[in-house]
C-alpha cells in the first residue's frame, strides 16, 4: 500500500468523529427546548373555552381582560424560563381569574334576567291596572248612560201623570159643568 490511501482512510475516522459531533451538538440544542407545562396548558384551554361564551365579553369585560393579562403572565414567565412553581402559580392564577370572569357574567345575567322578570312583572300588572280602569270607566259609562235613560223616562212619566192629571181635571170640570146642567132643566 501507499502513503496516500494511508493518509486517506486516517482522515475518514476523522470526518465521523466530526459528523457524531455534529450530531451531538443538535441533539443538545434540541434539548434545550422546554417542556410545555400541563398548569400553563389548563389556563390557555379555559381561557379558550371561556372566550367561545360571548357573554363573558359583554357582561364581564374587565374581569376578562384581568383573566387575560394573567395568562399573558403566565405565558411570559414560561417564555422567559421562570420556575415551574412561579408557572404554575401564575397559571393557578389564570384560571382562577378565568373563572371569575365566567362567573361574573353568569352573576350579571342572572341580574338582567332578574331585572326583565320584575319588569315584565310589572308591565303586566299595569296592564291588568289598566284594562280594571278601562272596565271601571266603561262600566261608570254604561251606568252613566242608563241613568239619563232612567231620568228621560222618568221625565216622561213625570210629564204624562201631569197631562193625565191635568186631563183628569178637565174631565172633572166637566163632569161638574155636566151634572150641573142636568139639575138646570
């Protein structure tokens, strides 16, 4: 053999132990990257699942948004390479202020809902007032009415005893004119 297919299989040697190297070094820098939390995972999926609920936004808006900067902190304590106790604090937190925020829009839509059922309560016992007053007053109306009905035949009546009175004595007068004559002749 030469010198030359010596110096060539001594270097290949080399160029494996430089390519396992390499290998090594990505390997490592893998590594390096960070396990996902599960207390961080929990916040953002019931942040998730709270911000699907469109009441939350619109009767909740600055619970809301203190669930979202806790998370936001949560999330940049794992991002910057904080304790796992400081995440899952911080995460604990989150879903705490989650949950605050999902509550209080459920308390203030019990509120509202309350709120309607006193005014619809109260719409319909105006109503009912109402429609009593309009009974009431078409009632007196009718009485009113009956009344002068009352009264006009009355009047009537009144008039027609006064003729008939009147009438009775004319009839009288007359009879007396009449009975007078006979004893003339």
């Amino acid at each position: 053999m030469n010198t030359s297919s010596m110096n060539t299989r001594a270097k290949r040697p080399a160029y494996g132990l430089l390519a396992s190297a390499a290998v090594a070094v990505l390997l490592a820098g893998c590594s390096t990257v960070r396990e996902p939390n599960s207390s961080l995972e929990q916040a953002r999926t019931s942040y998730r699942n709270v911000q699907t609920d469109p009441q939350v936004n619109r009767l909740a808006p600055a619970e809301w948004a203190q669930a979202g900067d806790a998370l936001s902190k949560a999330d940049a304590a794992w991002t910057e390479g904080k304790s796992t106790e400081t995440i899952d604090h911080l995460s604990y937190l989150a879903r705490q202020r989650t949950a605050i925020a999902r509550e209080a829009a459920s308390a203030k839509a019990g509120e509202l809902a309350a709120a309607k059922a006193v005014a619809d309560s109260n719409q319909a016992r105006l109503s009912a007032r109402t429609a009593e007053a309009d009974k009431a007053h078409a009632d007196a109306s009718a009485a009113q009415q009956e009344t002068q009905k009352k009264t006009a035949e009355l009047a009537v009546a009144a008039a027609d005893a006064q003729r008939d009175k009147t009438r009775a004595t004319d009839l009288e007068m007359q009879l007396k004119d009449l009975n007078a004559k006979k004893t003339d002749h």
